[in-house]
C-alpha cells in the first residue's frame, strides 16, 4: 500500500470469529451467551477519518459488520439487513446511535437459549423453563454469581427484559418459536 501511495485512504479491517473457553467456567466450547464466548476483536484503520488509538466500549454485534463495510462503500443496506454501521462510533460519536444492548440466540443443537447484554447486566432465558440467569457484569465480570432471585435486581431484570424484547422483536426472534420452547 505504501509503494502505491493508499495506505492512508485504505481501509483495514482486522477481526475473527468468537473466542473458545479454555476451562473457563468449566467449560471448552463457545455456544453460550458468557462473556468469554461473546467477544470478538475488532481491529480498523483509516487514517483520514479514525483518530490513531481510538477506543469505544459501545456495545456492537458481528450483524453490524456488513453495514458498516456497506458504508464504508457508499451503499445503503437493505432494509431487511440487521445491524448497524459502526462507522459513527468509529469516529468517535456515540450520540443516539449507541445501542441500549445486544440480542444473543442460539438453538442450533446442544442448550439452546437467549438474552440479552447491556453495558452493565446480562439476561438469559432457556427454552422449556421459566428459569433464568441474571448477571452484574460491573459487579461480577466473570459471571460466576446468578442473580435471578436477588430481590434488590428485580428493577433491574424487569428493565433489561423490556430490552430484550425490544430487541427479539426488532430481529423477528420469538423465543416461543425457540426449540424446547412451551408453546
């Protein structure tokens, strides 16, 4: 890039698929909505528009990466595309566009479930059941206490539940369509 004289109009893009647990919580797989699993690096460079050494926090999803490169490109994504472009936060503007959290689902064999991650707490539901997993990730980023039946989080899990459905309902997930699910 450098020898053709683009490397400061070229966009790079580093990023790779989610993380395996290495034991972490007993575990060597990556199917569930923990932390370890969840994560995903996120490496760009474009000197004429991202500042050298930015880092965000927001909240984003890999649905967000064909936006973001269809941006980039100059195309609008189709209406029916999930995500959003990432580019804003990019340049450093968070603004409306930071997300209040992410949806997560996963059914495909193994222990399906879903939920939801905020900037703070992390909700999950499993098919079948009416039991649920709640966590405090600014007061436990490891995950490793459920707060389900903690009488001081229930503002909060009723809180990060209207998320979660907002968001089900915005990627047309119905989680009584979930396998297991009671219907």
């Amino acid at each position: 890039m450098e020898s053709e004289g683009i490397k400061e109009e070229t966009l790079i893009i580093y990023t790779s698929d989610q993380g395996y647990w290495l034991g972490q919580h007993g575990l060597y797989d990556k199917r569930l909505i923990l932390e370890e699993s969840m994560k995903m690096p996120l490496i760009v460079r474009f000197p004429k528009e991202i500042k050298a050494g930015t880092v965000t926090n927001a909240l984003s999803s890999n649905v967000d990466m064909a936006p973001t490169l269809l941006d980039y490109a100059g195309i609008q994504p189709p209406e029916s595309m999930q995500g959003k472009s990432l580019r804003p936060l990019f340049k450093g503007a968070a603004g409306d566009k930071k997300r209040k959290g992410i949806c997560y689902a996963y059914w495909s064999g193994g222990h399906p479930h879903w939920g939801v991650r905020t900037d703070r707490y992390k909700l999950v539901h499993f098919p079948g059941t009416k039991e649920y997993e709640f966590y405090d990730l600014q007061e436990d980023p490891f995950e490793m206490k459920n707060l389900a039946g903690d009488r001081k989080y229930q503002s909060a899990i009723k809180a990060t539940e209207e998320i979660l459905k907002k968001l089900s309902s915005e990627v047309d997930i119905k989680p009584s369509e979930m396998p297991g699910a009671k219907k």
